[in-house]
C-alpha cells in the first residue's frame, strides 16, 4: 500500500531517499555575506542565513489580503517597531477594524517579537546584502531588497519556529504563502544548487526536487551508479530528465550521464532523474506507487515519533497518531496591522477556542484533543518536540503543575486529532476554520497531498 511507501521515506532516519547516506543536507550557492552572517543548515528548513549568534534570518514581504496588505515593501524601510498595536486592522473580512485584539493588556510590540537585524557602525553593503535606513534612524541590513529581522521564538541556532510552516519554492518570490493566509515572516537562506531545470519545493516530508514547472521528480532502484536501467518498455511510461547537449556539467551531488550518443540525462546522487508520464500536473506524486519508484528530495526532515503511523485519507497520504486518527496542524495570524502570530501555546488562545470550541476551552478540548506523547516522548528532534500545557487555557503549562498534558508538537506548536475522525484515514476537519484553515483553523498533516488547489 503507499502509505507504507510513505512511511519508508518520513521514517528515514537511515536511509535517503534518493539512495545515498542518511541525512544527506542540501548543497547551496556560495555568495558572499557580510561579516558576522553565516549559513546553517537548519533540519527544517534547509540552508538558512543567521546572524553572528546563530539566530536565524528572516524576511516579512508584504502581501494584499481582502481588504489592503501589510508587510515590507521591497526596498522600503520597516514597518514593524516598537509601537504596540491593541486594536486588528480590518485587512480580512467580515471582521471591520478597530476591534480590540485579545491581547491587547499584554500584547508586545512588532519590534519585540521580531528584533531587527540592525547593522553595526560602518558596516557596508555586499552582493544582496543591503542596508536600508530605519524611521527611527538606526541602519538595518537588508537581503534582496527586503529587511531582515530575528525572532524571539528562536532559542538555538538554527531554529526557525517564528517562520513560515509550510515555506516556499526556490523559484518563489517571498511571501507567497497561500492566498489567504497571513503576511508571514519567512527564514531566508542562500539558493539550492540545482541546475536551472529544477526548483526546490518545501514539503512537510522534506525539500523535494522537483521541475521548474511543478513536475515531480523520480529515481529507480533497479538504476546503477550513473546508470540508467530504464529502457525499452520502461521508457513509455518513464521519461528521463535530460541535460543540455552543451554546458552541463556534473557538481558536488549532480551528475551527467550519456544514455545514448549525444543523449544526456541527469544524476542526483549518482541516480538518475526521471518524470512520471502519467502525472496529472504539478504537485503529484502518483508515480510513487510504482513498486521501485522514489520521490527525490534534497533533504529529508526529521522522521516524526515512532509511535505515528501513515494513512490513506481521501486528500492523500496523512500523518496520523498510533491508533490511525489524522494529525491535523493549528494555523493563525491575527488581524492587526503586524501580523502576529497566534498559534503556538504562549500566544492568545482565544482565536483557537473560537474555532474549536466556539469560545469554550472545554469544548474545545473535547473536538480538537491534544495528541498526548507516549513513552516519555521518544524520538523528540527538531522539527518534533513533547511540550507540556495546560488544558484549561491552553498555555503552557508551570513548572510541576499538576494537571498539565505532555504533547507532541511540530516546530513548537501542539498537533491535535478530531473527534468526529471515526475511521484511518477520515479528515473531517481538513480547512476547519477561517478561509479554509489558512487563517484561523485547522489543516490535516499531509505527507502527500492530492489535491493542492493549482
């Protein structure tokens, strides 16, 4: 079946997909960055920038929602300080502006949550490093022409738990999270290095390889080291991933291999790169289920808790905990004029209970529980964590308190499953919530999703 297929790949703490060394990391494009930048690999989120305490880099492009946008304008400067906002700012509909924000008695400022990147006295631009006047005349570094800023989120190096959860394709310009969701802030790092045929998509599974237009990406197992195997009738139903006659040549995890005279393809880790010819389009990945066949990705993200199991749902392939119950993911960005966000546990509940329990905490317990971690929370890593809460409000919980929940939780934020989920597989709650989830609600935890909506 394929969610066992899936599992292989989610679960690979050792093994790769596209056939080399467990948790291989993604090659990058050298560029220069100014002194005390460095670049991380983040498990997450691939190559990132950071600053000289490792804290991660991020951009906040503006974006237009229903009714006006909010963000950075590119080469303009910023527009999150130190002001604390206490009313929303109407951008999304039905809600008019001028509402009190819940948190409005203890809310923190732009600038709080989101530290500029603020470059230090006679610092001078380099490459795509720029450096852009703050409103209150302090110099922030830019990066393409957005300011950068750090999240208080972040506690180690590398982390990216104030970003973007589900990113961002390497051929994307910034900020285009779907339509509506909020104007999110977005880890910044340096480009894949990937031949211009390719772009890098970040998936809940991994940053997978994939063709500038959106075409999955496959290797074959029965495929020697920079050999292809695939021939005759293998080729009706497989196309190889060609190379330019001229110019192309092999570097760090690529290759280019002869199929023929004159007829070149591309190797990833010496595997040679193929398209499916039955893919409906963009964003499919059905050449999975031929027995031998492999999504590539660049890197993998940490395996979730041994104790998960894969399954068939109506939409694709979902995460869900050990007796089969759809994992679903909590998203939510206020509606005020800095966008914060308010979905993980230290943030306002408020919006969360309004969906899941139409106000009420103990409702929303009972609809939406929290996915409680068993064995003491075996196999934490960085992308999965075992946070303690409080039931009641939602927060977390005091050190020792009594009644607290230990649950698991992707990048910081718990997972939760439905209780109206009465089979393997159901996703009943898939969009729940405002505007189908992306603003306030609840979107299942697809490994391989079907229906992406492009």
């Amino acid at each position: 079946m394929r969610h066992i297929h899936l599992m292989s790949i989610v679960a690979a703490a050792a093994i790769c997909v596209a056939g080399t060394q467990a948790r291989a990391q993604e090659k990058y494009i050298q560029e220069p960055t100014p002194a005390g930048f460095k670049t991380l690999t983040s498990q997450v989120e691939g190559p990132i920038y950071a600053d000289a305490n490792g804290r991660t880099l991020y951009q906040w492009p503006r974006k237009e929602l229903r009714n006006g946008g909010t963000g950075d304008m590119k080469g303009a400067a910023s527009i999150c300080d130190n002001v604390k906002t206490t009313e929303n700012l109407g951008l999304m509909s039905p809600y008019p502006a001028g509402l009190a924000l819940p948190d409005a008695a203890t809310r923190k400022s732009c600038e709080e949550m989101w530290p500029p990147a603020i470059a230090a006295a006679g610092s001078q631009p380099v490459g795509k490093w720029s450096i852009i006047k703050r409103k209150d005349g302090r110099d922030q570094w830019a990066y393409d022409g957005f300011v950068l800023y750090t999240s208080v989120m972040d506690s180690k190096p590398g982390q990216v738990i104030g970003g973007t959860k589900l990113g961002r394709r390497s051929s994307d310009p910034p900020g285009v999270a779907g339509g509506d969701a909020p104007a999110y802030r977005i880890p910044i790092g340096p480009s894949p290095d990937i031949p211009g045929q390719f772009m890098v998509e970040q998936t809940l599974v991994g940053r997978q390889l994939a063709m500038l237009d959106g075409m999955a990406v496959y290797t074959w197992d029965r495929d020697a080291a920079n050999k292809s195997n695939c021939t005759d009738d293998c080729l009706k139903t497989w196309q190889p991933v060609l190379a330019p006659q001229v110019g192309a040549t092999g570097r760090d995890d690529w290759s280019v291999i002869e199929r023929s005279p004159g007829v070149k393809q591309w190797a990833f880790r010496k595997k040679p790169l193929y398209t499916y010819v039955h893919e409906r389009g963009p964003g499919y990945q059905h050449g999975v289920d031929v027995p031998g066949w492999n999504i590539v990705f660049t890197q993998i993200r940490p395996a979730p808790p041994p104790e998960f199991t894969t399954q068939d749902s109506p939409g694709g392939v979902v995460l869900a905990d050990s007796k089969g119950k759809t994992l679903y993911i909590y998203n939510c960005g206020d509606d005020a004029a800095d966008q914060l966000l308010c979905d993980y546990p230290d943030s306002p509940q408020e919006y969360r209970f309004a969906v899941c329990g139409g106000g009420s905490s103990e409702r929303c317990l009972k609809t939406f529980p929290y996915v409680v971690a068993a064995n003491g929370g075996k196999g934490a890593n960085e992308a999965w964590s075992v946070v303690s809460i409080d039931p009641v409000t939602g927060h977390s919980a005091k050190p020792g308190q009594a009644n607290a929940l230990q649950v698991w939780a992707y990048r910081s934020r718990p997972v939760f499953t439905f209780v109206r989920d009465d089979r393997p597989g159901s996703i009943r709650a898939q969009n729940w919530g405002e505007f189908y989830g992306q603003r306030n609600g609840y979107k299942a935890f697809f490994l391989r999703e079907e229906f992406q909506g492009r």
